[in-house]
C-alpha cells in the first residue's frame, strides 16, 4: 500500500530517528520543535506520550529527553529475530550432521541471566 501516510506517525518517527545523531546528549523540547519544524504543544504532546510508554525518557534537572527502555527491548526483538532467521538453517544442518539436538544460547541484554535460546531437536 504504497503512498498511504499518516502525518502523525511520520512525525513520531522523524522524531525518534533525532535521536540517532545524539543518543547520549539527548534534545530539548525546543531542539526537536526547531529541527522537525514542529510547533512546541504538538511536539510535547508527542514526547510526553512516548515517554508514557517507555520510548523516551527525561532527566530531571535538564529537561533533555533520551531514548528510553522501550526502545532497548523495540530493538532486542528486532535482532533476536534476525540472529533466530540466520543461525537456524546452520543449527538444523549441525544436528543433521552431528545426530545430536543443537543449541544457541546468547545473551539478550547486559545481564548475563537475560538469555534466549534456539533449539533443534534430532528426530
């Protein structure tokens, strides 16, 4: 369905794609008005909400916004899929050629006890 936009969601990620350019620095209200051309009651609205369900989050004193927790786990999925996508043909020829039930274990975070894993079982 090309050519079908929404102007709201075309903003929400014009906004999040900001912070690409300063992951650590983060923006100010009036930063990302001025670079997106966004008047400043649209944009709050915007943050506000995303900092709602996690995809921002602000510090105190500065008022800057950040990427926030939401995007960490937006992104884990994104590369837990793809890692899934390409190791299981390997596992599947491994446990043809071994007769054995093969295992990928990595780690889905910092913590080491964060982990996913994919199996294939011999049949």
């Amino acid at each position: 369905m090309r050519g079908y936009s929404l102007q709201t969601v075309e903003r929400t990620l014009q906004l999040l794609e900001a912070f690409v350019s300063r992951p650590t620095h983060g923006w100010s209200l009036t930063e990302l008005s001025k670079a997106l051309g966004v008047h400043k009651t649209t944009m709050l609205r915007m943050l506000s909400t995303l900092e709602r369900h996690g995809y921002l989050s602000r510090e105190g004193e500065s008022s800057r916004y950040r990427l926030g927790p939401a995007t960490l786990a937006l992104g884990g999925a994104a590369s837990e899929a793809q890692v899934r996508q390409v190791a299981y043909p390997e596992l599947r020829r491994l446990t043809e050629e071994t007769g054995e039930t093969s295992l990928l274990q990595w780690s889905a975070g910092p913590k080491p006890c964060a982990s996913t894993m994919s199996r294939v079982r011999n049949r």
